[in-house]
C-alpha cells in the first residue's frame, strides 16, 4: 500500500536530533516524540527536515491502523513503538481511524513557515492531521470580484480591447484596395487553384469521395 505523499528514497540522517552524540538511536527518539506530538496535538511545529521525515511514519502508521485495524498483531506493535504515550493508541483506532477511513488523499499537511529575519538559515514548517479543530493556517482568499474597484478596472479593461480592436480595423487596408494596390503595381497573384484541380483529375481521383488514411 503506497504512501499518499512524495517522499524521499534515503531517509535522513538527522545524527543531531537528540544532541551531538545522538547518532541512529538518537534519530528514531526524535522521531517517536514527534510521531506521539502529531497524534496528540494534530499540529506541530519544527524543522523542515523532521517534521518532513516524520510526515512519512505518520500517514504509514494510520494507512496500516487503517487497513488491518486494533486486533492485527504487527499493527498493534507498530503502534506501540511509534506512540510513546499509550493512551494515544485508543485515539488512533477509535478517532483518526473513523476520521479518515474514507480519505483518498493524505491524512497530513505540511507547510514551510518564513524565515524570520534577521536569524538563522534553518527552515521552520508546520506538520498537521487534517480535519483538526484548529483554525486553518492558510486563510481563505476573499472573492473580490465583485467589488466597486475591480468592477470598474473591468469595465475600463474591456473599453481599452474595444478601442484597440476599432483602430487596428481603421488602418487595415480592405481587399478592394490591396486588389486595386496589386494592379496598379502589375503584381501577379498566381492562381493555384487551377493547378491543383488540374493535378487531381490527372490522377483520377474525386476530392469529394476521397479519404486520408
């Protein structure tokens, strides 16, 4: 069962996420504390590249509670791992699960916050379960279309296409002078439509039957 989400094919390395020592044990404890974050706030924030590794185990985890469900042997150890508090075992197969069992996208969204300036180069983001109570981190744009403003620019837009469209027809010379311009100059427009009529009928063929194949 394929994740949902675009992810890396090597896992990050992450050899500093619990101190300089840290080391692997070290990535897979921030990483069980960022899981356990997730399912018990439905919204953090952190660096870029954990929340982004943790996005991965996250959508896994409820993919496989999803699809084995609480009496799946592997499922239940899985769960137990990744979930250091153990009270949010029960919330994930009794909310998250319900939640999103009829899900065809994520069950996560991530956002990359601004850098804050003057500061340091690391990227902060925002990982959460979708269908959270909180309120959503990008606003709803506003329809603007049917203000005062815009109605007006519209309507000028539309005068100054017209206008144009008026000048350009203007100046266009009509086909009674450019013909008029041409025989005045003796230039001769050669009549194609006689040779291509010609080189039909010698190859015996009825433009109106025939087909391209």
């Amino acid at each position: 069962m394929a994740l949902r989400i675009r992810y890396r094919m090597r896992h990050r390395n992450m050899s500093k996420a619990m101190g300089p020592c840290g080391g692997p044990l070290g990535r897979i404890t921030r990483l069980r504390k960022l899981v356990t974050g997730v399912v018990r706030f439905e919204r953090i924030e952190s660096v870029f590249g954990w929340t982004d590794e943790t996005r991965g185990y996250v959508e896994r985890m409820i993919q496989e509670a999803i699809k084995h469900g609480d009496r799946h042997g592997p499922t239940m150890e899985l769960a137990d791992f990744w979930l250091l508090e153990k009270d949010l075992i029960h919330k994930l197969f009794k909310v998250l699960v319900p939640r999103y069992q009829n899900y065809t996208t994520a069950f996560t969204s991530q956002y990359m916050l601004p850098n804050k300036y003057p500061g340091g180069k690391i990227s902060m983001a925002v990982l959460e379960l979708k269908g959270n109570c909180y309120p959503p981190i990008k606003a709803k744009e506003r329809d603007t279309s049917q203000l005062l403003t815009n109605i007006l620019l519209d309507v000028a837009r539309q005068d100054y296409v017209l206008q144009k469209l008026q000048i350009n027809n203007s100046t266009r010379p009509s086909m009674e002078s450019a013909s008029c311009w041409h025989s005045q100059n003796n230039v001769i427009i050669p009549n194609y439509v006689d040779e291509i009529t010609t080189h039909i009928n010698t190859l015996s063929i009825d433009p109106k039957t025939s087909t391209e194949v």
